[in-house]
C-alpha cells in the first residue's frame, strides 16, 4: 500500500491522529478486514505497536474488533468516521466550556485576578503596549479591550473591515450601548454595507470616509490600529500595535472628531 506523506498529514490534522494511527487506519481501509499482523506489514509499523494503535483506534471510534481468532478488525466506513469523530469533538468542547465557565465562580479566578491587578500596579502606563499578529489575534485583543469601554469606543476601518466588525462584534456593541457607551464607526460604505447597517441601527453611528485607516480607540485611554492594508495582505500576517496611551489616544481622537464632522451619515452615501 502507498499512501503519499501529504495526504496522511491531512488525515492527522482533520481527525488529530499520531503518524501511526492514521497509516494503520489507511492500511485497514485499503483492506477492510484485516489482522494486526498484516496491517503492521502492510502500514510498516513495528508490530510490538500495532495492538496499542488499533485499541486506540478502536476507543476513537475508527475500527471494529472482529471476534473469534486470530484476533481481527473492521475498518468503519469513512463518513461514518467523519461523524462520530464530529459528535466526540463536540461533546469535548462542551466539556471544557463547561469546566472554564465554572471557573469564574472559584477562588482560582479570584486569586488570577488579585495578581494581575498587583502586576498591573507596578507597570509603567508606557509599557502597556504590544504587537498583535494576525488577524484572529487583533480581532481577539480589539473585542477584550471593547467590551471593557466606559465611555466611548471610536473605529476607523476599510469596507470589509466594517462587514467583519458587524459580524464579529455586535453582540458586544448592543451590551455596550445599553451600559451608555458611545460608538462612532467610520468607514467606506458601499450597497454590500447596507445590511450591516441596518444590524447596528439604533447601536452605534455609522458615516462614510474614504480613508483607509485601520484603528480603534477607547475611552480616549487605548488604541489598536493597523499597519497594514487589509487588501493587500493575507489575514495570517495582518499586524497591529496595541497602545495604552492617554496622551496619544486623545489627540488622534481629536483629530478624527475634525474628520468625523465632514463625514456623511452612512444612509446619505448609499443614495449617492
């Protein structure tokens, strides 16, 4: 049996086997019944192995121990596989959901929490600061310093960006309005806008520019902004710089509060 190196590195990522489980398992599959003797040969596994590969195998729900001797196993039909490893992946994560949700309710939570607070005492204000790479991590860090507004949250985005934003962060942006935070959003709006706007009607204000700046600034206090163009690069290597910097922050806020007055309301620029 040849099974090319790239399509068993496959199989180990979507369905998270070691190297000898997934060539016992292709082995298996090439055969349908088969002992572990000859699924060794077949897979080149040392054999003193294959019986720990195919129990575990077995316990995933992959293969099927044949009874009588010798000892052999049924290979399960793939989609069927696709499934039950679906339904333990899920069942898992709803376990450690479960385990880090009641977490906040322990001592443990409570004493993370005294420590940070300490750290955070003895940190400088200037040396709050940090380089976010990739998108998923800005999107992360922008929505943990969002949801911890006060006062105000000011975004400056391209027209994708503002699709992505209304999709990831709009539950957050309707538990902010309903605490009083103020939120101005400015970005480039076309037809394809439109639905998201109407999802933060009444949530946040929204005005047109054709800037194609990328940042975020909170309670006049932090800032994230982008480096990079988002059309231009792929999410993996989009980069931020995360600034807590009163200083900063107030004045690039008092130079978009001169841009934000000359901005057309995100209805107007629709009709243009």
């Amino acid at each position: 049996m040849i099974v090319k190196e790239e399509f068993l590195s496959k199989l180990r990522r979507f369905f998270s086997l070691n190297l000898y489980e997934v060539k016992i398992w292709t082995a298996l599959l090439s055969r349908g019944v088969s002992t572990a003797g000859e699924l060794s040969d077949i897979a080149n596994v040392p054999r003193s192995r294959s019986y720990d590969v195919l129990e575990s195998l077995e316990k995933k729900g992959f293969v099927i121990m044949k009874l009588g001797k010798p000892i052999k196993y049924i290979a399960v039909p793939p989609k069927e596989v696709v499934e039950r490893v679906k339904k333990n992946v899920e069942a898992y994560a709803k376990e450690e959901v479960k385990k880090l949700t009641d977490l906040k309710n322990t001592e443990v939570i409570n004493e993370l929490s005294t420590l940070h607070t300490q750290g955070v005492e003895l940190v400088e204000p200037s040396d709050l600061s940090g380089s976010l790479r990739g998108r998923h991590n800005l999107y992360n860090h922008m929505e943990l310093t969002i949801r911890n507004a006060e006062e105000s949250v000011t975004l400056m985005t391209t027209a994708q960006g503002f699709l992505r934003k209304v999709e990831g962060f709009k539950p957050t942006f309707e538990k902010l309005k309903k605490r009083g935070v103020k939120i101005r959003i400015a970005a480039p709006i076309t037809k394809e806008s439109m639905a998201a706007i109407k999802e933060l009607q009444g949530v946040a204000e929204i005005r047109s520019t054709d800037n194609k700046a990328r940042f975020c600034i909170v309670d006049g206090k932090e800032i994230i902004f982008m480096v990079l163009d988002d059309n231009e690069v792929h999410p993996t290597y989009d980069v931020g710089i995360w600034v807590n910097t009163p200083f900063f922050a107030s004045a690039l806020e008092n130079l978009f509060e001169l841009a934000w007055k000359n901005m057309k309301p995100a209805a107007e620029a629709v009709k243009r």
